[in-house]
C-alpha cells in the first residue's frame, strides 16, 4: 500500500476544485447558411457546438459553427438562468449593430430554440437549432 505525502493530497484536492470550478456545458448547434438570395436556407446548415463556460466568477458563451460573423466570433459574456425546466442563456453582446439574442435550452436534453429581440419583446426564431447536450 502506497501512501501519499501531505503536499501530493493538497495538490490532488486543488485539481479537483479548478476542475468543478471550470465546468463547461455544450450543446449541438445548427448554424444555418444564406442561399443565392441571401435568406437562410433551413436545408442548409453546418453542425457545431454551443458552450457555456465559467472563469473569473463570470459565465462566457463560445459558439462554434462554420464561419461565425463578428458579433459571434469571440467568446461572449453571458448570462446564465436555470429554472427547473429551463436553462436560459443570454449573451451580452457591446458591439454595435449585432443582434441582441438568447437561447432557452430545455434541462431533459430535448432540445430548445433561440430568440432575437425584436419590437421591445423577445421572439422565437422559425429555425431548429438544435440545441441538444453534446454526448
């Protein structure tokens, strides 16, 4: 039987701490590509990955899709609202001209769909997102 010096215990306890302190949760993402006409075609879409991650106390968005315009290039500051039904992700986006929008994923992993703001209110997009917990 082996046994571990004091220092081997504090190091092994610091690792497991940093690890739950940076958990990170993705889910799939289906980012839709324009057409010749420059509408979204909702045949055509490349797969990727959504993540909500924390550092520093504060909770960031990291979007990979494809080719991801400026507004969602960089990993964004976000706000992060569990319910029991729902976790609400709403980044918070200081650049000029993006749109302001959010995700309401549903918490049993059967997907969820994403909202802009448009007219003072929130409103659910017509694309299917995907929005399923990465396996």
């Amino acid at each position: 039987m082996t046994h571990r010096s004091p220092r081997a215990w504090i190091l092994a306890l610091v690792g497991l701490v940093l690890a739950a302190t940076a958990h990170a949760q993705s889910w799939e993402y289906k980012s839709y590509k324009k057409d010749a006409t420059g509408q979204y075609d909702k045949q055509n879409y490349v797969s990727g990955t959504v993540t909500v991650y924390e550092k520093d106390g504060k909770s960031y968005l990291r979007m990979v899709a494809g080719v991801m315009d400026a507004c969602r290039r960089s990993d964004l500051p976000t706000i992060v609202t569990k319910t029991e039904t729902t976790t609400l992700v709403e980044p918070q986006i200081e650049l000029a001209g993006c749109e302001k929008f959010r995700y309401v994923i549903r918490n049993d992993g059967s997907g969820g769909h994403r909202e802009v703001w448009r007219g003072d209110k929130w409103s659910r997009t017509s694309f299917d997102h995907g929005l399923t917990p990465v396996k």
